[in-house]
C-alpha cells in the first residue's frame, strides 16, 4: 500500500494540508505551533475523562432520585426537575461554545467551565432544597456545556488527518461508558453513602483534571470570530430548550400532553427559523455549510438514529431485568455493565478496524448487527439461561463500540481545519439532542406497547422499536460512496 498512486497521493494532501513533512512533531494552529502525532494522546485522554465525568453526571442523579426526594421532603417525580434542568442549560449553550473558544480561547474556556462544573459540584452536595439544587444544577450545565465541545475543538484542532482515527477512539469511550456505569455507581454511592456524593465524586477527577490541563492542553490559536449572532443563539437556545424539555415531559409516568406538545411545537417551528436564519446570515452562530459534506451529514442523520437507538437499551434493560424477571437492583446492574465487558473486549481492535476496512463496510456491518442485537432482548425470558443473556448483551456492546467510533471518526473524515469548530459545535448539539430524545423515546415505547399489547408485552415491543430505529440509520449509510473516509484511512495507514 506505502507505494500505491493512493498512498502517494493521500501522502501529498497531508503533506499540503499540514504544511510540514510527517516526520516533524509540529505543525500549525493560527500561526502557533500545536501538539502532533503521539504527543496528542494525553490531551484526547484528558479530554475524554472531563466527557465521562459530564455524561455520568448527567445520568447518575436518576438512581438516587429516590433518596434526595426523601431529603428535599418532595415525592420522587419532582427530583426530575434537576435532571431536566442540567439538560436543557447544556443543550442551549452547546452552540455559543465554539464562538466563546474562538473569542477568548479554547485553552482558558475550558479551565473555567471545569472550576464552574466542580464549583456547582460542591454547591450541589450541599444543597438543602430542591429550588438550590435545581439552580445549582443549571450553574453545573453551564460549566458541562463549554467543558465538553471546547475540550474536543482542542484535540480536533491540534490533530492531523492521520491521526484523527486514533484520537476519535480515545474520545469515544466515555460515551460508551458512562451510560452503562450510571446506574451501578449512582446506587452504590446512595447505597452506602449518601446522594450528596454522586456531586462529590466530581471534585477529586476535576481537581485532577484541571492540573493535568494546566500542564498539557495547548494553546490552540483561531482568527477571530466577527460579532456574537444574538439571533442565532437566541433562535437556537429556544427551539433547543423546548426540545429538550418537551422530551424530558414526555418521559414522564403521567405526560402533560397539551404543555408537551406545545413545546415540541413551538421547538420545532423556532429550530426551523434558525436554521433559515444561519443558512442565510453572513457569520452565524453555527455554520451549517457542514452539512454539504456528505460523510458529515451522514454522521449526524444516520448516527443519530444509530445512538438513539443503541444507547436507550441501557435504560430499558434494568428496568426489564427488574420489574419482569424480579432481579435485584445490584444484579440487573451487573448485567447490563457485560455491554461495557463487550466494549472494552473490541476497543482494541476498533482502530486497526477502521484502518483495514473501509468505513461504509463497517457501518453497514455495525448497524446490522446491533439491530440484531436490539431486537434480541425482546425474546429474552425470565426463564432464558444468564450465559445466553450475557453472550447477546456483550455482542451488543462489541458492535455498540464499533458503530460509536465509525461515526464519530467519519464526522471529521472531510472537515478541514477552518470548519472544525462549526462541525464540533454541531456534532456536540444534536448528541445532547439524542440523549435527551432517548429517554422519551424509550417510555413513549413502553406505555404505547403496554397500551397496544399489555403490560406483558411492553419491553419487548420497545425493544422492537429500538431496533427498528437503529436500523432506520442504514439508509444513510448506503447512500455513502464505497470510499467514504479513505483519506483519513491512507493516511493513518502512512503515518504507522
């Protein structure tokens, strides 16, 4: 491969892309010099701890919900206010992070929004109503909306294209993570000490977390930006918040449905504004010429579907494992962690993956074979044998991880350095949007199941749903042409 007219060819682009011979360790960012090849791997790693703490955070508070609502005097339904709470101030603020990184930063917004996530950490532990606890929840999005997208702008932007591969898998992990660990460390936190510690536990990792930035992230210098779009972020923040917050209300037991749809309706007209505004607007908030690029429109249509779907199984399957099989809370959560089992058995293989085998392949593979999956636990039984359970839950996680690390690679597999805030921004935005949506979709699916079929038939009916969800994501994949990434492919081929 080194001497085929591909590789000579791919080799050429780097070298006209970077400016410099792939032998040398700098390249440039804005005229400054910027981390390059294995030097990047400690930032990526620092950057995906600060995820996983973002995403376990979250998700953790809905495992003590019980236990604060017995704190705050509240029924157990109205601690949900929190988690909404943390939800939509991330989601609103997720498309200023780009400008602000721009106008001030990357490096310095990103160590504030880690004192601002610890702050409202500690704030949050030591809350002693639910009105604090909701305001301090808003103040800890504040810091979780910029920590995240600004952390990965810094890596993106400080990686050459045939490294990309390899710093896209050491971002992924905590999303794969996160979500299957919630559950697990939420109750034995609230189990065996106490809810304020599931704030608490932030303080040592972003303690940590901040000196390790101190030291290591780079200075990562962009031209300029013109003045804040107001209309942009206003637009933006509105359709988002009322998004999020019609899909938290639509996870409710009991659904507000005329409140619901209102403003589902009112996210969906305002969204449809904006966009109408940033297509036609000289320097809008978030560029959407991103989406002209079809590897990236790809990842973010279909790979949305794909994490909607595939993500949402862990929420179900406790509740499955619970509430029919009569399991205990600590074994329907060792059960679902075998999905981490099956991440971490592939993880290292999932970059040689996308470097021996073209990305439509994979995907077309990842997406079938978690739909699969998917579908699967709507035959499972009270009575069907643990082994077999854990073998189709580890498949799951296996092509789970697979299908993260192919979409969030090719994402980027054709953004050039003056796009990558824009396409980060965007990517940060409708993933915040899925999580969200995940949730919703998943009890809209039970009580619909339960509806149509009866209770006895409501999980497997969701899971159905789910699968068919993952497998919508298909028909973006098969539009790709079958060489879809290669150049990021070529060039990691080269650079190893």
């Amino acid at each position: 491969m080194e001497n085929s007219p591909e590789a000579v060819t791919a080799s050429r682009a780097m070298s006209r892309l970077v400016g410099q011979d792939r032998t040398s360790d700098e390249s440039e960012v804005g005229g400054k010099p910027r981390m390059e090849n294995w030097s990047i791997r400690p930032v990526a790693m620092l950057v995906a701890g600060t995820l996983f703490m973002e995403i376990l955070d979250g998700t953790i508070i809905a495992t003590a919900a019980p236990s604060m609502a017995r704190s705050f005097h509240v029924a157990s339904p109205q601690v949900g206010v929190c988690i909404t709470a943390y939800l939509v101030t991330v989601a609103t603020l997720i498309p200023i992070s780009g400008w602000l990184a721009e106008r001030w930063g990357a490096r310095r917004i990103y160590l504030i929004s880690i004192a601002t996530f610890v702050l409202a950490s500690v704030l949050c532990a030591a809350s002693t109503s639910l009105t604090e606890i909701t305001v301090m929840r808003v103040l800890q999005g504040i810091g979780g909306a910029m920590m995240v997208p600004v952390g990965r702008l810094v890596v993106l932007s400080s990686t050459s294209k045939q490294n990309v591969i390899r710093a896209v898998a050491y971002l992924t992990w905590p999303a794969l993570l996160a979500p299957v660990l919630a559950p697990a460390v939420g109750g034995l936190l609230t189990t065996y000490a106490t809810w304020p510690w599931i704030f608490l536990i932030n303080v040592p990792l972003g303690v940590v977390a901040a000196l390790f930035a101190i030291r290591i992230m780079p200075r990562v210098v962009a031209d300029l930006p013109g003045a804040l779009d107001w209309r942009g972020f206003t637009t933006s923040a509105t359709s988002l918040a009322c998004l999020v917050t019609g899909a938290a209300l639509l996870g409710q037991s009991r659904v507000p449905w005329i409140p619901t749809l209102i403003l589902i309706a009112v996210g969906i007209l305002v969204g449809a504004f904006s966009v109408r505004h940033m297509l036609r607007f000289d320097h809008p908030l978030v560029g959407l010429d991103v989406l002209r690029i079809q590897t990236f429109r790809a990842s973010q249509a279909g790979g949305s579907l794909f994490r909607l779907g595939i993500n949402t199984a862990p929420f179900v399957l406790p509740l499955l494992f619970q509430d029919r099989f009569g399991w205990s809370p600590a074994r329907a959560g060792g059960m679902v962690l075998v999905l981490f089992v099956g991440n971490l058995a592939i993880k290292p293989l999932t970059t040689p993956l996308l470097r021996a085998v073209r990305f439509r392949t994979l995907l077309l593979v990842a997406i079938a074979a978690a739909s699969l999956c998917v579908a699967g636990c709507a035959l499972l039984s009270s009575t069907t044998p643990t082994i077999v359970i854990a073998l189709l839950l580890g498949a799951g996680g296996v092509f789970r991880s697979i299908g993260h690390t192919c979409y969030n690679t090719i994402a980027f597999a054709d953004i050039e350095q003056p796009m990558m805030s824009q396409a980060n921004t965007f990517l940060n935005t409708t993933q915040q949007l899925t999580t969200a949506l995940g949730v919703a979709a998943a009890v809209v699916s039970l009580k619909l199941g339960a509806e149509l079929f009866g209770t006895g038939a409501m999980y497997s009916f969701t899971f159905l749903v789910l699968a068919f969800i993952v497998l919508l994501s298909v028909v973006d994949a098969v539009k790709l042409p079958r060489t879809a990434g290669d150049g990021i492919r070529l060039a990691a081929s080269i650079s190893d």
